[in-house]
C-alpha cells in the first residue's frame, strides 16, 4: 500500500480517513433513528478501521482509535459522563483491535503469498473467515462484557444470542462492503472503465429502476435484481458490483427500516437477520463472480499477449527461413536460386515491353592462390569485401548473386550492351580497389568479367549465361583482370 500513497501526504489521507469514519457511521447508524430498537445491519466504520491499518501502519493504529472514539455515540448509545466514562475509549480500544486483527491476517497473507491480497476468487475465501470473521468473533465476548459491565441496558436472555449475531454480521458486512473499495483504490490501474464511459449511464438507472420497482412491489419481485448484478457483474466487474453493494445495502436497510420491503417477519430481530442473510449471500456470490470475471479477463490478456508473442516469434522465424532460402550465407547477397527466380522474371518483363536487359558474369582471378596463400578464413573475407565493393558500385534495381564458389552473377534491367560494358569495368574497378588487411599486408583480388544482352532469339536465361560465360572464360584466356563483351548470335542483326 506504501507505493500507492506516494502522492499522497499524511495529513491529508488522515482528514479523509476520519471523514469516513463520520459519514460512514452516520450512514450505519441512520436505520437504527428511524427505528430506535433497531442495531446498525452493517457497520461500515469497521472497514474503514481495516483500510486505516492498511494505509498509514503504526500511524493507523492512533487515526484508528481516534475515529472509532468520535462514532462510539453514535453507534454505542453510552453517554460519555459519570461512571461509564471509561467505556467508550474501552470499546473504541476493542474496535481498534478488532481492526489490528484483522490487518494483521491480511499482511500474512500478502507476504506469504508475495503479492497483494484480493486478486484471485480462491483468495476470498480467506478474506472471507481470517479477515472479516474472525477478528469480529474474537472480539465479540470483551464488548458483550463491556456493554454490560457498563451500564448499558441488558436484553432478555433469549435475545443475546440474536445479539451477539447482529454485532458479528454487522462488522463482517461492513467490512465485506468497504474492503473491496480500499482494493478497487490500490488497483485503480487495472480498471480499463473509461474506454466504456460513453456506455455507463444505463446500468445505474437501470439498476435504479428495478430496485425502486422491487420495493414497491415487495415479495419475490426482489429476484428481479439478479439479472441486473449479473449483467453489471460481467460488464463492470469488481467496479460495478462494489457500487451495486453498497447501493443494494444502504436502500434495503432504508425501506425495511419503514417497515417495508420483502422481509416481513414476526420480531423485529427476525426482520433484519433475514436481511443480514440476503446481503450476506448477495455480497459473497458477486464479490466471487467479480473476482472470478476479472481472472477470466486476465487470463485471456494473457492469452493474447503470448499468441502475438508467438505469432511475432513465428513471423521472424519465417522471414528467416525465407532470408536463409534466398541469401547466400558467407557473403550475404542472393543465392544461385533465387537470381535465377528474379533473373527470369526480369526478362520475361523485358519480353513484353521490349526493353533492354543484360547479364554479367564475374569471376575473382587465382582465388585459390588466395586460400592457399592465407587460408579460408581471409578467402572468405575477400569473397565479402568484393561483394560489398559490387554492390555499391550497382544501383539498386540491378541484381547481383553468388553464382558457386567465386563466380557471381550480375543483372542489368533495362540496360544495353554499351552501359553493360561501362557497368562491367565499374565493377571491375571496384573491385580491384576492394582490399584486406592480414598482417598489416593488404590482400587485394582482381576479376574478369563476360557481359552479354538479351537478344530476340533468346528463349530462355540459359542463352544468356551461356553467352556471358563463354565471355568470362574469353576474359580468363587474355589474361584475367578484363571485361569481354559477348558477340551476337549470328543471323541476329546485331554488331
């Protein structure tokens, strides 16, 4: 809780917190002045002594004891004079406790668990009896014996069991009704409410109507609700049901305390008991469905989340392969088979619209004297450096791959045999000026270089990297470090 009071100071969170001791116990009190026999059904104040505990620590234990002394009146009915003036600082005192109590249960949790208590359906079973009851049942036989030791008015004997019950529930439901607003507060982030805000008018009104409808017509029109909770259930989670709860609680404690609403019974103890009953099992079913409804989403974030981790994972690892089918691994440039894919389709393209296209093939001259001389390791580097010296000598519609071992092939898309030419000494050049250092001696490759142009009796790429290979071994006999043109075929019209 510390980390989410960062922006908050302590004299401020200390005013908030005993304005909800006050408005909470007026709230809790404000059946029972309507009905002067009646005990408060939910004693919101005993949440908010949880959530003070929770919030400030050791600080919270004195805030604790100060808020439970300025509502004792209001809930206790004890005047504060003669000889019970040590019995409200004593019952504030076990109210504090009670508090202290079950903080502490709910601190063991989270430091067992590593994580913050009520984020999981199975949690609010401990929540439930460690948190909520038994710190209430602990305390129940000292205020008994200080409520009676102190002059307050003892009940018929067969009334102090009914008693003692409505004291119970009434701390377990106040609990129950505030505790899940001090999470909704430290878990405000998850919440993900405002992409619906344009939608959150209806189920309130909604929720409105019906509970007003129910009342009225009292009886079994109350099962009129539970679609509506269900429905805010899914839709508002935790949010939703927490506002429903308090709504549902305050307006039926109102109305029966008229003497109306659904629960008519022979005692007036018998009247709210089955009304403790009704919140009691409402507040349990939605708090487990929210719970359970927020796990749910989590789960399918999470789902989500590793099948687009996945898909991203499955995407690489095919653009991968689809680099590794088509790249040649020591230099880096296309393979045999895929300039021949790309080659092919560039001439088929040239058919149609009768534009120009040539193909060069290029050859490093003694490579093996180069491997024999310094080894494989700075052969592949020569291999690499000429690659990157072509490559930049080329633009960038042109294609050049490895062909096999030294042998690489170059296509010029919508180039003549002249430019060819010129294209061919540029490269040869670069090349030649393309070196690496190896004992502080640089190593350095020339090439030989056969060019040929797309001729109309051409059919296939193979009449071209026919030609352009006779022209790179005519190259090899005159002496290596040349660029030699391929001659046309005969009868086709070309010089």
């Amino acid at each position: 809780m510390s980390k989410a009071l960062a922006h908050l100071s302590a004299a401020r969170l200390s005013a908030a917190l005993l304005l909800a001791f006050v408005v909470t116990a007026a709230l809790s009190a404000w059946p029972g002045r309507l009905a002067p026999e009646l005990p408060p059904v939910f004693w919101m104040p005993a949440g908010i002594s949880l959530a003070t505990l929770l919030l400030m620590g050791r600080l919270g234990v004195l805030l604790c004891f100060v808020g439970n002394l300025m509502v004792g009146w209001a809930h206790y009915r004890v005047a504060p004079d003669g000889n019970q003036a040590w019995l409200l600082p004593l019952l504030a005192t076990l109210d504090t406790g009670q508090a202290w109590l079950a903080a502490t249960q709910w601190r063991r949790r989270e430091l067992k668990g590593h994580r913050p208590l009520l984020q999981r359906p199975r949690e609010l079973i401990f929540f439930w009896g460690q948190v909520c009851a038994l710190p209430s049942l602990m305390v129940l036989l000292p205020a008994l014996l200080a409520m009676t030791t102190g002059g307050a008015a003892r009940p018929p004997m067969e009334e102090i069991g009914l008693i003692c019950l409505e004291y119970v529930t009434g701390n377990i439901l106040g609990m129950l009704l505030i505790a899940p607003c001090l999470v909704l507060w430290r878990d405000r982030r998850r919440w993900s409410l405002h992409r619906r805000a344009e939608r959150w008018w209806w189920p309130p009104q909604l929720l409105l109507v019906i509970l007003i409808v129910t009342l009225v017509l009292h009886g079994t029109a109350l099962v009129l609700l539970f679609p509506v909770l269900l429905a805010t259930t899914i839709y508002y989670r935790l949010p939703g049901v927490t506002l429903s709860l308090l709504l549902i609680a305050v307006t039926l404690t109102l109305v029966t305390a008229h003497g109306g609403g659904p629960f008519d019974q022979d005692t007036v103890h018998l009247h709210f008991l089955h009304l403790h009953l009704f919140l009691f099992s409402v507040s349990l079913t939605l708090q487990y469905m929210a719970f359970g409804q927020e796990q749910l989403l989590e789960y399918q974030r999470e789902l989500k989340h590793d099948v687009a981790l996945r898909t991203r994972e499955l995407r690489k690892a095919n653009e991968r392969l689809a680099e590794m089918a088509t790249t040649d691994e020591l230099t880096g440039v296309a393979n045999r088979r895929e300039w021949q894919r790309h080659s092919a389709e560039a001439m088929m393209l040239a058919r149609r619209t009768d534009e120009p296209l040539s193909v060069l093939m290029l050859d490093l001259d003694h490579f093996k004297m180069i491997n024999d001389t310094y080894g494989h390791l700075i052969g592949d580097l020569v291999l690499r450096a000429v690659c990157h010296a072509c490559e930049g000598a080329l633009r960038a519609t042109d294609h050049f791959g490895r062909w096999g071992g030294e042998e690489f092939a170059v296509l010029l898309p919508n180039t003549a045999g002249l430019e060819a030419a010129q294209v061919a000494e540029k490269l040869r050049a670069a090349a030649a000026a393309a070196w690496v250092d190896h004992n502080e001696r640089r190593v350095q490759v020339t090439i030989s270089v056969g060019a040929t142009t797309l001729q109309p009796d051409d059919t296939t790429l193979d009449d071209l990297i026919k030609r352009a290979d006779d022209a790179l071994y005519a190259a090899k006999r005159a002496g290596r470090n040349r660029v030699v043109i391929a001659p046309p075929p005969p009868g086709s019209g070309d010089d």
